[in-house]
C-alpha cells in the first residue's frame, strides 16, 4: 500500500467519522470500527477505550453539522489544523 493510499484511507475513514457525528449515528460507527482494545485520544489529553467512546456518543446529544478542517497526513497519523 502507497503512502498516497494510506492517506487517502484515513482520510475516509475520518470523513465517515465525522459524517456519524452529524447525523448520530456515531457511536454505531465507532463501535464497529475500533478495535476491542483500542484507544481514542481526545484534543485535550484524555483517552477512552471503545465501550467509553460508545457509552459517551450513544448519550450525546447532536454533533456537529459540518466538519471544516484541513488534513495533513504524516505516515499513518492524521493531524488536523
């Protein structure tokens, strides 16, 4: 897989990410999507394993209803500015 490829995954996959947060349906997306024993990091610090982060969206109210960002990928780590 091209670094390009990887890229453009990530990128998709965070799109569809945020897409879930807009219309609730995130924490059916995250629960499908992380692993049993991953881990989600939070802008200010604090980690959360996939029954957390599932638990926290099923009980959130609405997300955001767009999602303006630019992405920068470095390798398999995707940053936003």
């Amino acid at each position: 897989m091209t670094k390009n490829t990887v890229r453009h995954v990530l990128l998709e996959l965070e799109r569809a990410g945020w897409d879930s947060l807009c219309n609730q349906t995130g924490s059916e997306y995250y629960g499908e999507l992380m692993l049993p024993n991953a881990l989600m990091v939070l802008a200010n610090g604090i980690a959360m394993d996939r029954d957390m982060v599932v638990s926290a969206l099923s009980e959130s109210s609405a997300g955001p209803r767009t999602a303006s960002r630019r992405a920068r990928a470095d390798g398999t780590l995707v940053l936003f500015a």
